[in-house]
C-alpha cells in the first residue's frame, strides 16, 4: 500500500480525512443548503420554476469545468496551491450570490461558486489516491462520505429553518462563511501530498494526451460512465425533490429538509458499511450487488409517482431505497476509475467528477420544463439513470476478474488500517 508522500503522514489519516470530507461538503452544502428556498426563489425574483432550477444547473456546470482545469493543473503544480484558491474563490462567489438582484445574477454567482468549488471535489479524491492503493481507496472514498455526507444531512433541514428567519439570501451568506472558514482549515492543516518527482508536465499538450489516454482505456470510461450516471439519479432527485414533496405534496419546508436528512443517512449509513465490505470483497462484485437495488427502486418510484399509489409513502420508500443503494454504487465505482491510473490521479478524478456533473446538470432543466406539478419527471431521470448503469455493469462483467489475490490484498490493507480508520 502507498504511503504518506508528504507531511501529511499515514498516522495523520484519519485528521487528513476529517478535513477532506469537510472540504468535499463544499459542493453538497451548496447544491443542499438551498433546496427549501427554490419556491420563495420562484416569487422573490419573479421567474419560473424551470429558472430556478437553472441556478442548480449552473452550480453543476461550473463543477464540472473547474474540475477538467484543476485535476491536471493540480498534477502539475501539486495539490495544495489550488485547493487553496479554490477555497478562497468560493467565499468570493458566494457574497456574489447574496447580492443576486435577479434570477440572472444568481445563476452567475452559482457558476462561480462551482467554478471555485470544483478544487475541493477534485482533490480530495487526488489527495486519497497519493496516500494509498488498492481496495484502500474505495474504503477511504466511504470515509469521506460519512463525513462529508453530514452536509446533505444538516444542509436541507439547516437550510428550511433559516429561510423563515433570514430569507433565501441569508442561506448564501452562510455559504459565505463556510467557504471562509474551510480556506482557514486549508490553509492552517492541509499539506501537500505530490512530491516534484511525482509531478507531471507537458502543458497543454500533455494534458490533452492524458485525456486521450484515460478515454482510450475501455474499462475507466466505463466506470466513470456508471459514476455519472448515478450522479444523474441523485441530481434528478436532488433537483426534483423540493418541488415533489412541497408543491405536489404539500410538505413544509422543514419537513421536507427532515425526509431530505433522512436518505441521506441511509447514503452514508450504506458507505460506511462498504468501508469494511471492501476489505474483504472486490468493488466490482459489491457494486454488481447493489445496482439491482437502485433499479428496482427507481422502476417502484416511476410507478407510484405515475399512478399516485401510497402518496406520500410512495415518493419517501423507493427513494430511500435508492439514496441508500447509491452508497455502495458510487464509492466502488469511483475507486475502480482512480486505481486504473494512479500516475496521474488528478486528471482521472477530473474526468470523473467532470462527467458526473456534466451529466447530472442535465437533470435540473429536463425536470423543470417538463413541469413541477408532478414528480413524474423526476422519477423518469432517475430511473433512467439506473437503467443506463445496470447496461454497463452488464458490458463491463465480462472483464471483470474477481481473484483471490485482490480479496487477499483487501485483507491485508485492512489490518494496515485497522489502527488509522477504526
């Protein structure tokens, strides 16, 4: 197993996690944290429902662009340096936010707050990949979920309580604060794990070359295809869901940000119960495991939306069944496409988070001018999402050798870790 390049040792892993995660929640408090507000959004600016949801796509537009030019300039110029302006960026976009005068404004604002953001989603999978090898990966993935995954918990239910007490700019000035606060963590406690040897140059040429490189390799576009896809099925529910439980189904802000908390337990409850699976047996087969799972209950919650069965119950089961399922889907997924090049793992990150947000941005206008009146077209995104990943599990299984050695070598980084992550 790869060890520490840098100061920030093996025996600091579980700090250099905790601060990870923290970063990584930059991009789930800022998708989550305003959620509650799409409707008071709505009336405040006097525009659409599909406008709105333009401001969550420009957010995951700018994500996705941030992360094709970190990944390979973080591979060049190391990893710290651009965390740290992207952090501090952040902050900058969101007071941009807060001072929205019109829909406009604030998609440009959020754009900026992606564009910014983009560095902590990108290099903290880079910084994992530095540090170790192997099943490693996926189970460190899982950790910083849990962290990470306290956002989407605290984010909708923090976000309702405070749209009555400061309306929906207040929510960007927290944002504000936050970005703040995590350029001071980076600043004070994150160290640079990509030594100069280790760096890879080239300029552009050379990073069109690597990109060539990961897209000639069948088997990481393909993982990085399944990664996408369920990034699609959560933005789908994610830009969807506000509009399904409030206007379709009449919850309260609040109560809507408690059932929003709720499935995202189950994404982090299910990460962290493959954080140890992972030790023992190979992603692939987990990730196979898991995905009839979330087909199956985006087909139930495609049903129940269309005919109305079980009302409320019939929109809150199958999506938690789906959330939770996710949790074992997108970590191994997101481990198979790092391990396939570790020479150059902030590029591969890059691709990765790239297509995720590229293909989840789709989902916020598709829903939005099909009509907020029903969840039907939520629950077609993301059982189409589901469909598509189950197509190429399908493709992929034919290459996929699961041998002893790699449940061997999972065993063995397990008792490496066992004093670090336990």
């Amino acid at each position: 197993m790869r060890t520490s390049v840098g100061a920030a040792g093996v025996s600091r892993l579980p700090l250099l996690i905790l601060l990870l995660g923290s970063i990584t929640a930059i991009g789930p408090m800022s998708i989550d944290l305003y959620l509650p507000a799409f409707p008071e959004l709505t009336r405040s600016l006097h525009t659409s429902e599909s406008m709105v949801q333009l401001t969550l796509t420009a957010c995951l537009v700018g994500l996705a662009i941030g992360q094709a030019l970190i990944g390979p300039l973080s591979d060049a110029i190391g990893r710290r340096k651009p965390l740290l302006v992207g952090m501090a960026g952040y902050a900058v976009a969101s007071v941009v936010c807060a001072l929205a005068p019109s829909v406009e404004a604030l998609a440009l604002g959020r754009f900026l707050q992606g564009l910014a953001g983009a560095a902590g989603a990108v290099l903290a999978q880079a910084l994992v990949r530095d540090l170790v090898d192997g099943p490693m990966v996926a189970s460190i993935l899982s950790r910083l979920l849990l962290v990470m995954g306290v956002a989407p918990v605290l984010a909708p239910t923090l976000g309702g309580q405070l749209l009555g007490l400061t309306g929906w700019r207040g929510l960007f000035w927290v944002l504000t604060a936050f970005g703040v606060i995590m350029t001071v963590v980076v600043a004070l406690f994150v160290r640079e794990t990509l030594p100069h040897e280790r760096r890879r140059s080239g300029g552009v040429a050379g990073t069109m070359r690597t990109y060539r490189q990961l897209l000639g390799d069948r088997r990481y576009v393909g993982y990085a295809a399944i990664s996408a896809l369920g990034f699609l099925t959560i933005f789908g529910y994610v830009s969807g869901s506000p509009f399904a439980y409030q206007e379709v189904h009449g919850v309260s802000p609040q109560v809507f940000g408690l059932l929003f908390g709720l499935n995202s337990i189950g994404m982090v409850a299910a990460s962290q119960w493959n954080a140890r699976l992972v030790l023992r047996s190979p992603s692939f087969q987990i990730l196979r495991r898991a995905l009839p799972f979330t087909v199956a209950a985006g087909l139930v919650l495609l049903l129940t939306t269309a005919t109305g069965w079980f009302g409320l119950v019939g929109l809150a089961a199958p999506l938690f069944v789906l959330m939770s399922s996710l949790g074992l889907v997108l970590p191994n997924a997101g481990a198979l496409a790092l391990n396939r090049h570790p020479e150059s793992a902030g590029t591969a990150a890059a691709m990765v988070g790239m297509t995720q947000f590229v293909v989840g941005a789709v989902a916020g206008p598709v829903i939005g001018a099909l009509g907020a009146a029903t969840a039907v077209p939520m629950a077609g995104v993301i059982a189409g999402g589901a469909l598509g990943m189950a197509v190429i599990v399908l493709i992929l299984a034919p290459s996929e050798r699961t041998t002893r050695g790699s449940v061997e070598a999972g065993q063995e980084a397990e008792r490496e870790a066992a004093p670090l992550l336990h």
